[in-house]
C-alpha cells in the first residue's frame, strides 16, 4: 500500500469516527439533556486518533504529506510538496 494510499485510508477513518462521534453527542443530550463530558469525551478520542497523522512522510525526503508548507490540510498530497514525489505509487 502506498503512504498516499494509507495517508487516505487515515482521513477516511476520520471522517468516519467524526460523524459517530456527532451522533454520540446528540444522543446524549437527547437522553441526559446535556452533552458537555461528551462533547468532551469525543473531542479527546479525536485529538487521539489524529496524532497518527505525523507517520505519514514523504518516503524520500520525510515531509509531512498533510503539510503544504507550513498550513495543515484535512487532505494528503499525492505528490510531495518539497520533492514533488509521487506519492500515490506502491
């Protein structure tokens, strides 16, 4: 599997535990009427899940594929943005 191929496979597990997370929130609220240590909860589950996103370099040169220079992005390159790699080759 290529590192763009991962790196992708990562933001869609993201996006995927980001919507359960909303749902859990909402549900709750809906039971309790309050949401605040869920809220919590679901913040800190995400932040955890998120630090993955730091072992996904550029095979040649080690740059961050989710960096384009110094702004992160929600998406990888699939070409390196410092060596201009094609990082979507296995």
């Amino acid at each position: 599997m290529s590192v763009y191929r991962a790196a992708r496979a990562h933001v869609q597990v993201m996006l995927l535990v980001t919507a359960l997370g909303a749902l859990f929130v909402i549900a709750v609220d809906a039971l309790l009427g309050h949401s605040t240590w869920a809220f919590a909860i679901v913040i800190v589950v995400l932040i955890a899940l998120n630090t993955r996103i730091w072992r996904y370099d550029c095979p040649k040169c080690g740059s961050n594929l989710f960096m384009r220079g110094a702004l992160p992005l929600p998406w990888p390159n699939a070409r390196c943005s410092d060596c201009g790699t094609d990082l979507t080759a296995d």
